[in-house]
C-alpha cells in the first residue's frame, strides 16, 4: 500500500502523506482497513486547505460510486461548508422503535402474516407512497415533526422527544413564505405523493428485530428494551424532495435525464427573492463540471451562499424524519389490523447519519459533516435529555440483513472521531463468509438457515446485501469498543426483513 499509514494503538491507525493538509484517523484494527481506492479518495478530500485537523475515519469506511467522499467518515471545517462530502441525501438515517410485541406473545406465523400485509404498505421502489397535502408539506419542512403528528393522528410516543434537534431541525422559527423562497414549489408538489417509501438506493430497509442478548442490564432498563422484545428499525432518507433540492445545491452529475428536465423546470417557474444566490450556486456547479474537478466546492458558513445551503439541506432533513415517521404510523396500523392489537409503539431514537452541522469540538466551533457516521454524544452532552443525559446519544449499528444489530450509546471523551460511530458495518474488501449467493433462490436459502425472511427484495443486486459483502460483525464492534466511541447495549437478530 503506497499510503503513509502509522499504527496509534491496535485499533487506530493514521494515515498523512505529502499531498494532505490533515491527515486521516482510521478507528480500525488492521483487518478493517479499506480498500486502495478508499484510501485515495480519502487522501484528495484531506487535501483540501478547508478541512479541519484530521479526517475521523470509521470501521464502515468504504468507496461508493459518483461520490466524492467514502462512506463511514466525518469531515470538519472551521469556516466553510463542503456540500460534496456528504451523500446528496440530507438526513438519511436509521430509527429503533420499542413495541410490546415479545417472542413469547407474537408467533412466527402471526409475524409472517404481518410481514406479507406490509410490504404493499411500506413501498421500496414505488411512484406513490402516503398522500400529505401541500400544505401539511410546507409545514413539516419548516416546523418539523409536529405538524404530521397532528395530521395523522400519529399515536407513537416520544416523536419529538426522542429525535436529533426535537424533531425539528430549524433553531429558528420559519414560515411558509420562507420554504417557498428556498426550494422550489414543484418540489415540495411532488413530495405530496412520496413519503413513506422505504426508497430502492442501497440497502435502505424496514427490519423486525429481536432483542437476543443484553449486554447493559441497567442501560438496557433505561432505554426499555428487554431480550425477546421486537423491535422495528427503519433506515430511510429525504427521497424526491431531498435529491432535487440538493441537486440544485450539490455538484453532482445528474443520475438520470428525466431529474434534469424536472429540476430545470421547477426552477424557471421559481420566484425566490435568492436568485442571485442560487446563479452564483450553479455557476460554481459548471466550473467543477458538476464535482469532478478539484478542489471541493466551499460554501461560506457566514456567508449567503452557506446559509441559504443549509436552509434547504434542514427542510428537507425535516421530511427524513417524516417519512421515517409515516413509515413507522402505517406499520402500527397494519399491525392494528392484522394482529387486532395496539403494538405500543414508542420512538427509542431516530437519528440521521447524513449529516451537516455546526458543533463544537477542539475548542473550536466547526462545521461537522457526517457522511455515513451517526451523531453519538456522551452523557455529558445529552444532559438536556431526560433520559440521553443518564446513557448517552443511542446509535444503533447494523451488520447486515442476517446478522446481528447493536444497539450501543455514545460515551465521554470520544473527541478523535468527533463524537461520531460508524452506522453499520461497511462492504468489506474480501468476502467474509464461506457461501456467497449468486442469485435470489440461493440468498433467500442462506437466510432461512438463520431464521431470517426477506421480503419483496425486487432487486437484481440485492444479493449483494448477503452478509458475505459486508465486514464480521465481533470485528466492527470491538473497533468502537476499543476506542471508546460507543458502549453496547443490546444485540439484536434480524426476523422479518422489506428490502429493494
């Protein structure tokens, strides 16, 4: 390997070669070290002047195609934002919600029926998901989660409560006038039709999971889960509404014609009081002939160009959280339905892990990009939470579709990865396991071997979401162990699985 790579501890590693202006911190023992190609990418992006003292590299750290950066890193500046560090889906993330549904009260057959119910209720790939008027849109994109709630009559606890930023993440009030002026009506139009769609992009998915094992009896306690209790995770992201408006904002190729067209069109009928802005937004675009020159675009945190970024990047965070939330209702009642009971449901955390930021960190205040890592802050910096100040920040790692989950809570002190955990495990370099499906009959096999069904799994490439491609589960969590990033709470088996 022709990088510069020196050993800290064994299981963090630090990379820094003659071209970068920081260098890279991987939180990793050997054998999680990625690929060539990652490290290269890691290596232009750390060799930007904007980029704060080092690059926190997680566990998940890997390469995916069209991006700029790797997956699985957390990337600080103190005065700029770099909108092509992080994936063009604002808030993409992951939510665990308790029920009282138990392996002693729910049987497999109840859970199979349920699952069969759902997957027409909970769309992958799909034009139409749950309807919400315009003006139920717009508010949700300007005040958060509280105006769904109160729509749909959402019975599920804790919502807001337990939510990054309370479900909203606007610190100031906005008004309708204000959404309309930052992102284009014919966007906010076709969101009307597509919240509650899982989406059809990677390995986004709705999971039942049982808890298997407690790991922190009193955490545990805390955070009311209990072994042989279900649990439903939802990973999910901003859909239409997020990768319009950040197409207009981001320098990304455009994936398909038809985007073009549409974004092309939602903004000539545009009135916005920001068109200045926006034309000094999109020449940038060209000049870096849509991000594939260097270096990084910069957007001024202070500046117009940063705040009108950010504007857009939090409203359509707020619909994530919506459509994680609609998804979450209309599972609630189908199992009203299916079941004829009331699942109880209760948000434990909804967290994204496409994020940008402003936190402080070094002694310094910064812009914090998170590129598939999740937010995990310690007791300390929870303690405006009545129950996150006791434990610390939930963060819930995923392995794969058939092996185990953690849930795990931040801790204290963990400055080196600017208090960010990996969100899974990652695609690993070499295939982990000795079976690898080559086609749907023969993943769907290899998961009932370990007592997991997949459903409507449509997609010609989801075999390549088999636990084969992905990194070992013991060696991802001793890595966040070891560096004292996350403490586990509880292991989880996946049960029932609706993947694209």
């Amino acid at each position: 390997m022709p990088y510069n790579v020196r050993e800290i501890s064994p299981y963090k590693r630090e990379m820094k070669t003659g071209k970068m202006k920081v260098p890279v911190v991987f939180h990793v023992q050997e054998g999680l070290m990625p690929a060539e190609e990652t490290m290269h990418q890691m290596e232009s992006v750390a060799s930007n002047t904007s980029v704060f003292h080092h690059i926190a590299a997680m566990a998940d750290v890997h390469s995916k195609p069209g991006r700029k950066n790797a997956t699985g890193t957390t990337v600080t500046s103190e005065h700029h934002i770099l909108p092509q560090v992080n994936d063009s889906d604002p808030a993409c993330g992951m939510r665990l919600v308790r029920s009282n549904l138990t392996d002693e009260n729910t049987t497999p057959e109840e859970i199979e029926k349920l699952f069969r119910a759902l997957v027409p209720r909970v769309p992958t790939k799909a034009y139409l998901g749950t309807y919400l008027p315009f003006r139920v849109i717009v508010d949700i994109a300007r005040a958060g989660i509280r105006p769904l709630i109160e729509h749909l009559g959402i019975k599920t606890k804790y919502e807001a409560e337990n939510s990054l930023d309370r479900g909203n993440f606007f610190e100031r009030e906005m008004s309708r006038k204000d959404i309309r002026n930052i992102i284009p009506s014919l966007f906010l139009f076709f969101a009307q039709f597509r919240s509650g769609i899982l989406g059809a992009a990677g390995n986004h998915f709705l999971d039942l999971m049982k808890v298997s094992d407690i790991e922190d009896p009193v955490l545990a306690e805390k955070l009311g889960v209990k072994k042989g209790q279900y649990l439903f995770m939802v990973h999910c992201g901003s859909g239409i509404l997020g990768q319009y408006t950040m197409y207009m904002y981001t320098a990304k190729k455009r994936e398909h014609k038809s985007t073009a067209i549409l974004m092309n069109i939602g903004r000539f009928f545009w009135r916005t009081p920001y068109r200045k802005i926006v034309s000094e937004i999109a020449r940038k675009i060209r000049e870096s002939d849509f991000g594939r020159k260097e270096p990084l675009i910069t957007y001024d945190g202070d500046g117009e160009d940063g705040r009108l970024y950010m504007a857009a990047r939090n409203a359509c965070s707020n619909f994530a959280h919506a459509n994680r939330a609609v998804i979450t209702h209309n599972v609630a009642r189908t199992v009203e339905e299916v079941l004829g009971r009331d699942p109880g449901f209760e948000l434990l955390y909804d967290m994204p892990h496409i994020l940008v930021s402003q936190e402080e960190h070094y002694g310094k205040k910064l812009w914090v990009h998170r590129n598939g890592t999740s937010r995990a802050y310690g007791p300390s910096r929870m303690s405006d939470h009545p129950v996150f100040g006791e434990t610390g920040e939930p963060a819930f790692i995923p392995t794969s579709m058939s092996t185990e989950a953690y849930l795990c809570v931040g801790q204290d002190g963990n400055e080196s990865s600017f208090y960010s955990c990996n969100h899974g495990a990652g695609k690993s370099a070499n295939k982990t396991d000795d079976v690898v499906p080559e086609n749907k009959a023969e993943l769907d096999a290899k998961l009932k071997t370990k007592g997991v069904t997949l459903y409507n799994g449509r997609s010609s490439r989801v075999i390549e979401q088999d636990s084969s491609h992905y990194k070992r589960a013991d060696d991802v969590i001793a890595s966040v162990k070891e560096n004292g990033i996350v403490k586990p709470v509880a292991r989880m088996q996946p049960v029932s699985v609706i993947m694209y």
